[in-house]
C-alpha cells in the first residue's frame, strides 16, 4: 500500500477536492482507496455519505489514530491511503507526511497564498518526505499559472504538473459524491486529476 498526504496549512486551498478526486480516479482504475479524513471537519466523510457508490473506503480519524488505520489500510489489501488533514493544524500534518511515502501541497495561485506553503514545505522537510505542490483554482486563461510556477520555484517548491483550473464541475461532482472523472468522464477537469494521478503515480514509483 502506497499513502499520500494531502496537506496546507490555509484553509481554503483544495485539500480535500483533491482527495476524494484522486481516490475517485484511483479506484476508477481498479484500485483499491482508502481515504482517511483527519479533518475535524469530516468534509471527505460528509462526500462520501451523499455518494452511491461503496467505495472508496472513507474512515474520519484522529491524527492520533493515524498509523492504526493505515494498519488496518494494509491488512485489507488496499493499493492506496489517502489522507485529508485538516488546516491550521501543523501536528496533525506532520503526523500526516511522516506516515506518507510522498505528500501533496494545494495551492492557489495568489502570492499569499504561495508564501503560505513555506509551513507546509517545512513540515515535508522535517518528515523528511518529498513533496509536491499541485496549483489549484487557477484562471482558465492568462499569465497566472506561469506566474504562481516562478514563485513556487523560488521559495523551494516542485510543482507536479500543470494544475487544476477552478471549474463547476469540482462543485457538482463534491455535492453529488463523485469524483470529476465519474461527474464528467471526458471533461477537463478529469483530464487534470487524471494527469496528477499519473505523475504521482510515477513519482511513487521512483520513490520506492
Ligand atoms: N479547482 C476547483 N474548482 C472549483 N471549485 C474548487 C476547486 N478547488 C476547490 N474548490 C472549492 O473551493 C472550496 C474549498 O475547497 P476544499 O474544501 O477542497 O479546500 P480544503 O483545503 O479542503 O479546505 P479546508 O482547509 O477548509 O479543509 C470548496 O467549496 C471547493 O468545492
Ligand atoms: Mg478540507
């Protein structure tokens, strides 16, 4: 079982649009998701309770319980963990990226939005994990993806991919409990989480 952390300390930036389309995408491919939201806040748990579909697993959990249900993750044969975490909450991230074999960092576009992922980078470091920072929301059109990629450079990010273009269709699919690859199979936006899967399937790879 491979595990993904999924953190930032802003609120806001898509951690959980992230999670629970990853984990849609990931089981569309015939594997096996469980997704562990250690968010307070349970939004990845109230997502699967407006879904049809049984799967993913989605269990809310304390951080503190974190390495007792990814045990529990691996005994059942799951191929992939996700785990949402909760903002402003640097413990429970790091608990989050030390339990991870790699960690994603979403993030608008805005420069403070951009300066706020320094926490988020040091929490990667001090866990000594390799991290990736996924743009999200951004503009359809216009400079501001190229933009929001130099300053993420800058202050020491990697990027994973091109990103994820604010669209309704992350909306509809999180009211429906769907992922945008089940909402609108051929969409742009299911062409963007499939793409991030893939590079983080392949940077898993390399990791291993
Ligand atoms: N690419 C996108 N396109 C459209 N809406 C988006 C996109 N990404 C996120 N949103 C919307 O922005 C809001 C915040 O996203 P989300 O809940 O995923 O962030 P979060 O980081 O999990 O927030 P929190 O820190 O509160 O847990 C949600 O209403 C979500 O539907
Ligand atoms: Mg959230």
């Amino acid at each position: 079982m491979q595990t993904v952390a999924i953190i930032s300390q802003k609120g806001g930036a898509g951690k959980t649009t992230l999670a629970v389309n990853l984990a849609a995408a990931a089981e569309k491919k015939g594997k096996s998701v469980l997704l562990l939201d250690l968010d307070p806040q349970a939004s990845a748990a109230g997502w699967k309770d407006s879904r049809i579909a049984e799967t993913p697993v989605v269990v809310a959990a304390p951080a503190s319980r974190l390495s007792q249900f990814l045990e529990t993750g691996r005994e059942s044969g799951a191929d992939f963990a996700i785990i949402d975490t909760a903002p402003h909450s640097e413990n429970a991230a790091l608990e989050a990226a030390r339990a991870a074999d790699l960690v994603l960092i979403p993030c608008r576009a805005g420069i403070l939005d951009i300066r706020a992922i320094q926490s988020s980078l040091n929490i990667c470091r001090l866990a000594g994990k390799q991290a990736f920072v996924v743009l999200n929301a951004l503009p359809a059109q216009g400079s501001m993806a190229e933009e929001a990629a130099a300053a993420i450079h800058q202050i020491g990010g990697q990027m994973i991919g091109a990103g994820i273009v604010q669209r309704i269709a992350f909306n509809h699919a999180m009211t429906a409990g769907q992922g945008v690859v089940e909402y609108e199979p051929a969409g742009k936006a299911a062409a963007e989480i499939e793409a991030i899967l893939n590079n983080v399937t392949k940077a898993l790879r390399k990791a291993r």
